[in-house]
C-alpha cells in the first residue's frame, strides 16, 4: 500500500523524518517495501520564461529560445514548435533530466548551436490538461496562460508533486490497516499521540430517506452493513487540484470530482464506496439479494456478464444495478446529465465478494479492498465525510440524512489476562503500567481489577485478536522485540538435516538432466479436456477418466492431470514461438487418478517427463534416459510400441526387471507429424514420460564399485540377416545370453534393407565386448562363444550370418 506522507499528516502530527517513520512501521511488524520521493520524478526540470525567440542560423524549421530561469540565469534551448512566443511560461527539462517518455537529456549541439536543454509537453510530465485548475496550452509545448510564475521553481514544487511516499506491505491478517487511516492509527500507538479529528457531516437517520429511496436486504449472512445518502443537483466537475494530487500520489488518474471523491475515501479510511443515478433506479428501491440463473448485466468496464444464482447483486425493482463489492453497471452509473445521486457504503461478505470475483474474472479496486475485509463499522463514517466534501465543494445539494442498517455487528471477545501469562507467552516480565498504556493507545478497552487482571476488548476494526497470544503479541511489537532477551542457560540439541535415499535419487536425477543441457520445468496440476485432444488421445482412453474440479479456473485448468505429457509439450511450443530454436526440458511433478471414486480416493503417481528439440536425434535423446538408469544401476529393456501421440515407427516402451517378472515404467519416441502440427513444433522432437514410483520401488541405492578388469577386452562383429519384424532388442537379449559371463557390451552399429538382401528381411550389425574378470579370454574361448552366439540366433529367431 502507498502512503503519502502528507496525506498521513492529515490523521496526526509527527516531526520524526520519513526514514524514523519507516523504522518504527518496521519495528512494529509493518513491512516498508520502498521510499518513494515524488519529486525525483522531476529533478532538474524548472519553471522558466521565454525571453527572445530567433531564427535558427542553418535550419529554417528550428528556432533558437533564450529562456530565463533562477535569478537571471539565461539558458539557450532550440525547438521546431511554432506555437511559442515571448513572454510564455513553459517547463524546461535541463542537463541530467529524464522524461516519463524514456528520454535523458543532454546539452547537445543542434545544427551547430548549443541547446541546454527541452521544452516539455504533457506526456513526457506524465501529466493531463486535467491535472491544472488553470488555463494551459498544450499544443506541442505545454504553456501556462495568464498567470506570472516565477522562473526557476522546481517542476515538482510548482505542481506540488513533491511528496515523500511509503511503499507499505500489509499483512492478510491486518486489513484494518490498508488505508492511511489504519497506518495513522499505528504511528498513533507508536508515538503515543492522538489522532487528529476529522471534519464530518453530522447526519440523521431518515427512513426511505424521506420517501425517496427503499433499502431492503435479502441476504443477511452476505451483507452485513449498507448505507445510503441522497444528493441532488449534482455538478460533475473536474476535481480540485489537492484532491487530484493526492490520488496521482497513489497511483490513481483522476476521473470526476465524484468518482475521485469515492476513491479519495478507499484510500482515507479504506472504505470502498459506489454510486448511483438515482433516476435510473427503477420503482426508487433498493434491493440486495442473490442474482437469478443466467441474469445478465453490462458492468463499467462495458462487458456483458451472465452471473450465478449465488452472486450478490445490488438491484432495483426489475434488474441488477451492480455486482455488490466487485463492479458497477453501466446502465445505472453516473454521467454528465445526472441531476441526482444515491450513495451507497457498504460491507459484504469477504467470502461472498472473492467468489464472485474469481467466477465473474472480474478484479477491481473495490473487490481487493472487500476480500481483504472491510471494518462493518465505517460505512456511515465514509457517507458522512463524502457529504462534508460534497457541501464543502458546493457540488451539490446535500440533505443531512441517510438510511441503511447493520447485521450482525458484535463486539469482540473478551480476553482476561494477567502481566504473568504475557510473561510465559514472551519470555519476560513487563510492567502492569506499561501494557496498560499500550492497549489503551491500541484503543482496546479495559478493565482492570485489584489483582492486576486484565480484561480486555480489542476495537471493532482489529479483526485478528482471539486469545491471549495475540494480545502478548500486540503489546511486544509496541513495547520493542529489541527488549526481549536470550536465556543463556537454555540448551538444546541441533538436529542435522538430511534427505532420504529417494530423494537423494531424484536430485541425482536432476543433476545428470542438466548436466545433458536439458532444463527444469515446472507447471501446473491442472490440465483441460482440450489438452487430451490436441495429443489425439482416444475417447476411451483411460487417460481421460481425469478428477474433475468442481469450482475451477478455467476450462482449460478443470482436470487434475493424468499424464505430463500435455503440459510439457506446451512449454516446448511456448519456447519454441519465442525463436528458441532448439531446447531440452523435464519436469519432475505428479499425476492424479481414482484409486476409488466412490470413496473419494485419489491415487498420486510421480512421474519423470522430458522433451526436447532441435539438434536432438532419437539415439540422443534415448542417451538420456540410458545414463538416467544407468546412475541409477537399473537395467532398462525398450520395446517398439505404438501411441496415437508418437511416430508408430520411432517410438518404444521402457522395462526394468522386477524378480522374474518385466514391469512396463514408461514411454519415449518422436511426436507423429499430427502433433507437431497441432503444437507448431518442429518434426524432430522427443517426449519421453517415465513413472518414477515403478522405477524407485527397484532402487536399492549405491551398490558398491566394482574392480576393473586387467585382462584385455576382445571385440567380435556379428553382422546377421533375419526377418524385417524382429526387434532389435530380441537380438541383443539372445546375444547377450550367449555371451555371459563375459558380456561387457552390445551395440548396434548398422542396420541394411536392400537389393542385396532378402525381401522382408533386414541385416543388422553388432558390435560385441568380451572380457572376463579372471582370465584372458583365449581363440579357443571366443571361438566357441561365437559359435553359440549363431547357434542361439538361429535356433530363436531363424537369423543367419551375412
């Protein structure tokens, strides 16, 4: 939240500077974010008056300025405006200014004369025609008519935009303290000074406020404070200009003197208010109740919205006239022509105001303010100072009446205490005087009895007081944190943090992905119904049996996901339309499905999802996965598959081996040109979705090293014909089997179909390493594992040597 400090002295008096105002906010739990100084906005730019007006010597577009500025300091500026003349007051950017435009400026030779400077218009001031209560000029140079100002203030000076403003984090626990009235009431506390008074309109209670206006409430538990004033012969007028400023300060454009007027108000006290054209509220009633199915209202932001029946609406006798706490409509707001309106302040339900919000996606001002939580105290406050200004201004004809009501408005608990129950809260005794001066600057109520027990009642605005550690923490945060002292005698043990042998695996997972270039996503749970079909997932697919949420985001965001491979090829899709034309990612996370939809069970696998692009081969990307399991000391197998998302020819399923038996832990392959297509991505890409949960139940951790042989390694190529469908793996197993104990590797170095082969057969090159551990391997030990080897392959799968 944004304070000013101005503005904050309006609520009460402190001499302190804006740095101690900061540390004491901080000291008291208040996080000060930043210190804003308005005016830097607008250094080194000045107040001047043009003195004479040549022409440019070499350009006969340019002219050349002598612009007064200081005591009599003359600064020369060439310009191409033609609308300048002597005589006119303009604001001039010097040497070491730089604009709301982006612009820096420098004395520069234009045309071989020197310019000191630039004439300023309205935008590179970040300011509008509305921002002056005085005539101004602002074609191509901004001038100010008929008023002699004195050349040389300073830009922000002269505008009065030189405040000190605090950038203040307000916790979700302390709504009482978004505005600069619950930051006044802190520094009240801190400093132990009253609040100043404010000027108010003293009002009478007028049912139907005299026959005009009927304010009925159909839903107590969803609005629980609505008032309302009546102002007649309203004058839509630019607000005045110490109004205007102080919003500007906050970061609010000035609109009205009405519409500022309600904003002026959020800010002040954080009240959020709203207001109505009177003749537009149809049968002169006011009713707050639930919308109808499928009732529509076009709100201020000109879009139609189809509301809920659990949505409040604010509403006349025929129709919603806004969306309480969040928007208003467009047909009952207020415009130029209006001659008469009803105010309304109110407090809903901060439930009530998120919901509809987060359903409607609509986000204004007036719902943050009403989700953090409003005081159901303040809505009479907020008509009475609305009015005051309104009569103050003369903007319209103020009847000193309202009507409304209260629900539901109790006061806080009781908290009985003594100074020793503090004491065991904190850790130290503090005196019975000093919490009682404490509470009592928090304006809590208090009753204390001979014994020195406290009962206590916090204010009807501190919402987040519920027991007696709440009160020992208000008083510490007052009294000082600084005061609390460390018992040296306590003695504890340090417990030594550590990570579990899975998770030990997982980091190691990590670590070898990055190490091959590839980086880590993460994204979310969540997945849409459109996602299944752009990966061309069948109807039946039990993919598709997703959880389905019953209040979510967005279509696109309704199904707990079962498969990452959605949400990974978007981020390849996503990288890839921002001109990064090659790239590798995984993503460690979840997936979600129905151990028993009956019984409400949710069965959570994790899952290990990796993709990549551009400079990436299958055997490639298949090395990846290979070293995944290798660090892992598991044995993986691939088999050829087929997945309506996968090329049917570059694809395969991955295998470890679990006792006797195979279990099926994941998927690789090439994405099939459809999906490509459908994610603009480029031919050659990979997806590879294994189930981390199969793999780590086969994950016994570090197994020891093993010695490295010292007899010599021997080499055998195997190049054999046999049948086109025959797996490459199925090759390698038998080859494998042949060959133990020696087998130290088995690699596929060519693959042949051709004229020079049978049809329908293939011829496939291997390249086999022996070594034993405990001899040299002689001719007559190759040889006859060699012989095996086209004895196995034969006998199995009908393949001869080529």
């Amino acid at each position: 939240m944004l304070v000013p400090i101005k503005w904050l002295k309006e609520y009460i008096d402190f001499d302190l500077d804006v740095d101690e105002i900061s540390e004491k906010l901080i000291d008291c739990g208040f996080e000060v974010e930043q210190i804003i100084d308005q005016s830097k906005q607008y250094e080194n730019i000045l107040t001047s008056k043009i003195i004479e007006i040549t022409d440019h010597p070499n350009a006969s577009n340019l002219k050349v300025c002598k612009v007064a500025v200081n005591d009599g300091e003359i600064k020369q500026v060439i310009t191409n405006s033609k609308t300048l003349n002597v005589g006119d007051f303009v604001f001039l950017a010097l040497d070491g200014a730089t604009l709301f435009t982006g612009l820096s400026i420098k004395n520069t030779e234009i045309r071989g004369i020197l310019s000191q400077g630039m004439f300023c218009g309205l935008s590179e001031l970040n300011l509008t025609k509305d921002d002056f209560d005085y005539p101004v000029d602002e074609k191509e140079v901004l001038k100010i008519i008929d008023r002699n100002i004195k050349p040389g203030l300073k830009c922000a000076d002269f505008l009065e935009l030189n405040d000190i403003i605090l950038d203040v984090s307000i916790t979700s626990n302390r709504p009482d303290a978004n505005s600069i009235l619950g930051i006044a009431r802190e520094l009240s506390s801190l400093l132990s000074k009253p609040l100043k008074k404010r000027d108010l309109l003293q009002l009478e209670k007028s049912p139907n406020l005299n026959y005009k206006l009927e304010i009925s409430n159909k839903e107590d538990s969803k609005c629980l404070a609505y008032y309302s004033a009546i102002i007649e012969d309203v004058k839509i007028l630019p607000t005045p200009k110490i109004i205007k400023n102080k919003l500007k300060s906050v970061g609010i454009r000035s609109i009205n003197n009405f519409v500022d007027l309600t904003n002026y108000i959020l800010v002040s006290i954080g009240q959020p208010m709203h207001a109505f054209d009177y003749d537009k509220i149809d049968g002169q009633q006011i009713i707050i109740r639930n919308a109808k199915e499928k009732e529509k209202i076009i709100a201020l932001d000109g879009k139609e919205y189809t509301l809920m029946k659990d949505n409040l609406v604010i509403a006349n006798q025929n129709e919603p006239m806004a969306i309480a706490g969040v928007i208003g409509g467009e047909k009952s707001s207020v415009t130029k022509n209006t001659k008469t309106i009803v105010l309304e302040s109110a407090a809903f339900s901060k439930e009530t105001v998120r919901k509809t919000s987060k359903t409607l996606g609509i986000r204004t001002d007036s719902s943050a303010q009403f989700e953090k939580g409003v005081n159901p105290t303040t809505q009479l406050q907020a008509i009475e100072i609305f009015l005051f200004l309104v009569e103050k201004y003369k903007w319209g004809n103020v009847k000193r009446n309202y009507d409304g009501f209260s629900t539901n408005v109790q006061k806080n608990l009781q908290i009985v205490f003594s100074p020793k129950d503090i004491a065991k809260v904190l850790g130290i005794y503090i005196e019975q005087n000093i919490i009682e001066n404490i509470l009592k600057n928090l304006n809590f109520e208090i009753l204390l009895d001979d014994n020195g027990i406290f009962k206590v009642i916090a204010p009807q605005y501190r919402t987040d007081i519920f027991s007696v550690n709440d009160i020992a923490e208000e008083i510490i945060r007052i009294y000082g944190y600084d005061k609390l002292e460390s018992d040296e005698s306590t003695r504890f043990n340090l417990t030594v943090g550590s990570i579990n042998e899975k998770e030990k695996c997982l980091n190691n997972i990590r670590n070898l992905a990055i190490y091959n270039g590839m980086h880590e996503t993460m994204t979310y749970s969540f997945i849409g119904e459109n996602d299944f079909n752009k990966i061309n997932l069948p109807k039946t697919d039990k993919l598709r049996n997703g959880i389905r949420l019953s209040n979510p985001l967005g279509v696109d965001m309704s199904i707990m996901r079962t498969t990452l491979i959605p949400s990974m090829l978007n981020v390849m899709e996503k990288n890839f339309n921002r001109s990064n034309k090659s790239a590798k990612f995984f993503e460690i996370s979840k997936t979600y499905e129905w151990e028993n939809e009956k019984e409400l069970t949710v069965k959570e696998n994790l899952m290990l999802c990796l993709g990549a692009y551009g400079g990436v081969d299958f055997y490639s990307f298949k090395s990846i996965i290979e070293a995944i399991f290798d660090k892992m000391a598991i044995n993986i197998r691939f088999k050829a598959s087929q997945y309506p998302f996968l090329h049917p020819y570059i694809s395969a399923d991955l295998f470890i081996q679990d006792a006797d038996k195979e279990i099926k832990v994941g998927v690789l392959g090439q994405i099939n040109n459809k999906l490509t297509k459908n994610y603009n991505l480029l031919p050659n890409s990979f997806i590879a979705e294994i189930n981390l949960d199969l793999v780590l139940n086969n994950y016994y951790g570090y197994k020891g090293y093993s010695t490295i042989s010292k007899y010599q390694p021997v080499e055998r190529d195997f190049a054999i014909v046999c049948e086109k469908n025959i797996p490459a793996q199925a090759i390698i197993d038998i080859i494998e089997e042949a060959t133990q104990p020696y087998t130290k590797s088995i690699n596929i170095f060519d693959v042949y179909q051709g004229k020079q082969i049978e049809e329908n057969k293939k011829s496939i090159a291997l390249r086999v390493i022996l070594q034993s551990d405990t001899k040299s391997l002689s001719e007559n030990d190759i040889n006859e594992i060699t012989k095996k080897v086209v004895k196995n392959l034969y006998e199995k799968i009908q393949a001869t040597l080529r």
